[in-house]
C-alpha cells in the first residue's frame, strides 16, 4: 500500500466518478491488497457507490494520508539547540 493507493482511493471517493476509477490500476491493487472491494462496479453507470467496506476505509485512508504528509515534513524540520534549566530560588543559593 502506497501514499498513491491511498490518495487515489480517496481522490475517486470524493469525485464520486467511475471513469477515474476505470483509468487508475491502483484502486484494484489496493483492493486486492486489502482483501475486500472498495467500490460497487456497474456497467453503463456514470457514478459509483462505495461499499459498506469502502465507506469503514474512507476515515481510516484520511488519517493514514495526513500520517504520510507529516512524517515528509519530518526532515524539514530543525532540532531545537537551546537548552534550558530551571530551579527553584532556594537551588539557586546553595549551588551559586
């Protein structure tokens, strides 16, 4: 399963369009990855209908497409030099 698995499931989800559906392989990957069908497939039909499955997918892949967006931002974020110590007052004048 690949970010593009996912983005594609939920980019045909949300258009709700079986001729994107019918253009990308990667939907029946993923769907043969998972195991079950994602959406209902009928012939001469301009719009498609997720299945009960599909429907349990569509928050799980949201969620599993914004892990993948954070963890890219990963290397562009910068380590924190500073460091800081606290102590009480009382600390203070027995260690100065």
């Amino acid at each position: 399963m690949t970010y593009q698995d996912i983005h594609t499931f939920l980019t045909i989800a949300s258009s709700s369009s079986l001729s994107k559906a019918a253009e990308s392989h990667r939907l029946s990957a993923l769907e043969e990855e998972l195991g079950t069908e994602l959406i209902i497939r009928r012939k001469g039909s301009r719009t498609l209908e997720l299945t009960d499955a599909g429907q349990r997918f569509v928050p799980i892949a949201r969620k599993w497409e914004q892990l993948w967006i954070e963890t890219g931002k990963i290397k562009f974020e910068r380590p924190s030099t500073q460091l800081r110590i606290v102590n009480v007052d009382s600390l203070n004048f027995y260690f100065m």
